[in-house]
C-alpha cells in the first residue's frame, strides 16, 4: 500500500503522513489528537 492510499486526506499530502507539520495535521483532521494517518503508517 502506498503513502498517499494510508493518507485520509492524499490531495493534501506533500509528502509522507509521519512529515506532516503540526499545523498540516490541524488543517486536515482539526483538533484530533495524534495523527491517525501517521498512526495507520507504522502497521
């Protein structure tokens, strides 16, 4: 499975989940805690 298929939000993505920068991850998933696509990465 590719990066961008593990990512909720891939149009968004420049690059892998785990690099999102804190305000990357408030903009596609707003106050979530965590990042469940860095989350869905390690699996």
């Amino acid at each position: 499975m590719t990066e961008e298929r593990k990512c909720k939000h891939p149009e968004k993505l420049k690059g892998k989940p785990s690099e999102c920068s804190p305000e990357q991850i408030k903009e596609c998933h707003g106050d979530e805690p965590g990042h469940s696509c860095a989350d869905d990465e390690e699996k």
